[in-house]
C-alpha cells in the first residue's frame, strides 16, 4: 500500500484520481458483448446453447433447475452451512420487510385527490457470479429484496449453479434457475427464449463482460446499476487495532485484484502499522495471490489531519464499504456524506453485511453511492401517480392551467380543460 500524508502534494491528486475510479473500460469489451446479445437475440434457445458452447467451452445439462431441484440441494447441504444460510435467510428477509411501502392517497387544499399506487415488478432476474468464487450470499441478497416486495416470477442465473447457489435460490423464493453466465445470461433474461422468460429488471454482481452486457440492454429492461470492482475504506484513529484494520482491508482485497483496499488514519505511525500486518496476514491467506495483487495494485493509505479531514475524504471517495474504527464512530459518521454501508465501531466487520447482518450487499461502487443507494425492496417496485378531480376543483384551477398551456404553445391542452368547464 502506499501512503500519502495530507501535506504532501500527491495527496490531493491521489485522492481525485480515485474519485474517478469508477471509469471502467467497458468499450474495450462492447463490440464482443454486442454480437453475444444480437445472437442470443437471433437464436433463443438455439443460441444459449451454441454460445455457451463456445465462449465455455462446455454444455448447459441440464438448462435450468426447478424448485424441488432447489429444495433436494438445500437438504443435502451440511447441517452447519445449511443452518448459517438460513439464518442469513431469516436476518434479510426480516430487514427487508421494513422497506415495504404502501399505496397512498390524500385530498390537498383545494380539493384535489392525489396519491401514489405502488405496485411489485412482474419479472425479475438475479445474476449469481460463478467466476474466481462462488457467491450464494449475493443470491440471499439480490433475491430476498425482491421476493418481499412482491415481485411475482423471480428467475437466477448462474454459470454451474452449485449445490450452495440451488439451496440458496430456494430460500429466497426463487422460481427457478439457469445454468448461463456471462453476457450470454443478461441477453437470455433481456430478450427471453422458448426457456428463459423476459424479465423486466436484471439486478446482481458481475464481470466486465456482465457489466457491459447490463449497460447496452438497459432501456429495453431495467437494471440495478453498473458495478465495479469491489472496495472498502478504513478510517482508523489511534486507538484502533492494527490487527482487526489490515484484517478489515484484505477482507475485501481477497474479493478480487481489481478491488480497492483504502485506509484512512490520523498518523503516520498508524498507517506503517496497519501496513506491516497486512503483510503478515497476506503472507498466510489461501487467497493470498488474489489479494496481494489488490494490495498492490489498488491499496492506498492518507494520513489525515485531524477527523473532519478524514470525514471529508471518506466523502470524496464515497466508498462501497465504509468501516469507522474510531472513538466515536457515530460523530464521525454524521459528517461523512456519501457510502453505500456503514460499518460503526470496532465489533462491525465487514464481513457480518456481506453475509449475516441484513441489509443487501449488493453495493453501488466506483464513487457511485453519491447518486445511487444499496439494494432493497424499492428497487422492485414501481409507482404509479394518482390524480382525480372534482369538478369544484378544476374550475378553481382551470384558469392556471389554461395559461400555462398557452403560454407553452399548446392549445389542445388548454382545450382539454375548457371542454370540461363549458368555456370554450
């Protein structure tokens, strides 16, 4: 990791070129993701078969798997695992359900009926990565969400769907899942096949070619957002564990080379700390090639002022992952203004959001959490305006909006609410 100190002037052009990190080269792999999409969408079922074939170089037998498929690998599991995945289960679903919102209407002052219907998505697809890991958790999370909004047929994919991914699928209410990856998946679920229904939104992880593949089917359905590699930020003052930060930091480094391990501190001699027991907690990692090239590559350490200098660059980052390893981590929290999960004191690892706490880890990155919130029931619904009036009450507006429609050139709509008052 390399270190920047506050008065140093890399350190003020570190931090804006980080702030940026989220620029991906998706144009690199587009044209080859275009053509997958324009096949998948010529072939159907035909092309799922064929493409799979030959982008991994292997057969999908069977294509999908139904819910008592789902159901026989949840009772296969071992009691210990299939236990903990049911209580993450449990944990996700309860957190979800205080996100339901409900239909509403209310009479203004003036005698206007308004209001808002919401109602759940028809189709969803949830895409499981099944790269350098296997990731059933993300299955809990993306589906879960969607599950207690309402939402009717919910549908995973996921290139060799293990055991884990099957029973995993079937806790969250999944209907059924398909072995495909890739940009060969994010066409199936935007076109529909005789075997994969269209759905209406794709939400879910994945690879550059996923990412792409999310971004030129986008308008033809809806999708959760383009993710990139994944990233935590540790703001740790003096009194923090140098041992519990570096362990904080490589939990998400093991995630992938591309991931960003970022540390905030308000010392020198801290951050040289933190950096010598990511060392030694590297050294024995089983995926120590993996994050080692992260730490590398991505790992960044600033040695701040003073905490409102901190707070001021966790907000410039605006990381995924946000972990506050300090005195009062509520105090700081309050003047940060931009992270997609917030980790408050020295007993919250990271890793309990990414498995057991509740809330989805299904996370906008690369500066993203500035515009764009975690996933939840809210992603899986839509909402409808309601507006009725009486004739009281358009009589009382019918001269405003009579004027507003003239003086915008249109007089159809002026027409409209003149038919209504008997004033043409």
């Amino acid at each position: 990791m390399r270190i920047f100190e506050h008065h140093q002037a890399e350190y003020a052009a570190t931090l804006e070129r980080l702030a940026d990190r989220g620029d991906s080269d998706l144009a690199a792999v587009e044209p080859v993701v275009a053509e997958i999409l324009a096949e998948v969408r010529r072939g159907r079922d035909r092309a799922l078969i064929e493409l799979t074939e030959r982008v991994d170089h292997r057969r999908p037998e069977p294509l999908s798997f139904d819910r008592s498929a789902m159901e026989l690998a949840l009772a296969a599991m071992p009691t210990r695992e299939r236990a903990a995945l049911e209580l993450a289960a449990r944990r996700i679903r309860a957190l979800h359900e205080h996100q339901r919102d409900a239909s509403a209407r209310f009479t203004d002052g003036d005698g206007v009926e308004l209001g808002w219907r919401i109602r759940p998505l028809e189709r969803v697809g949830v895409y499981a990565p099944g790269g350098k890991a296997r990731y059933p958790s993300s299955v809990l999370m993306a589906a879960i969400p969607a599950h207690v909004a309402g939402v009717r047929e919910l549908y995973v994919t996921s290139p060799r769907p293990t055991q884990e991914i099957l029973a995993a699928a079937f806790l969250a209410g999944v209907d059924k899942v398909f072995d495909l990856g890739g940009a060969i998946a994010v066409g199936a679920l935007a076109y529909g096949t005789e075997s994969v229904p269209r759905v209406d939104k794709i939400v879910g992880p994945g690879n550059l070619y996923v990412t792409a593949a999310k971004k030129l089917v986008f308008g033809r359905v809806a999708v959760d957002g383009l993710a990139g590699p994944s990233e935590i930020l540790v703001v740790a003052d003096d009194q923090a564990n140098p041992r519990v930060v570096a362990a904080d930091l490589l939990s998400q480094a093991e995630h992938d080379e591309a991931a960003y391990p970022l540390l905030v501190t308000l010392s020198l001699s801290m951050a040289e700390r933190v950096i010598a027991e990511v060392e030694r907690q590297l050294a024995v990692l089983p995926r120590k090639s993996v994050a080692e090239v992260s730490v590398r590559e991505h790992g960044y350490a600033f040695v701040a002022g003073s905490l409102d200098e901190a707070a001021r660059v966790a907000t410039t980052l605006a990381a995924e992952h946000l972990a506050l390893l300090v005195r009062d981590p509520e105090a700081l929290f309050a003047k940060i203004d931009a992270a997609g999960a917030a980790f408050l004191g020295d007993f919250t690892p990271e890793a309990a959001g990414d498995y057991l706490a509740g809330p989805s880890h299904v996370l906008p990155t690369g500066g993203a959490v500035r515009f764009s919130s975690p996933l939840g029931v809210y992603d899986f619904v839509t909402r409808t305006s309601v507006i009725r009036y009486s004739r009281a009450a358009l009589a009382q507006h019918a001269d405003a909006i009579v004027t507003l429609a003239r003086l915008e050139g249109l007089e159809a709509h002026a027409r409209a609410v003149l038919a209504r008052t008997d004033q043409e």
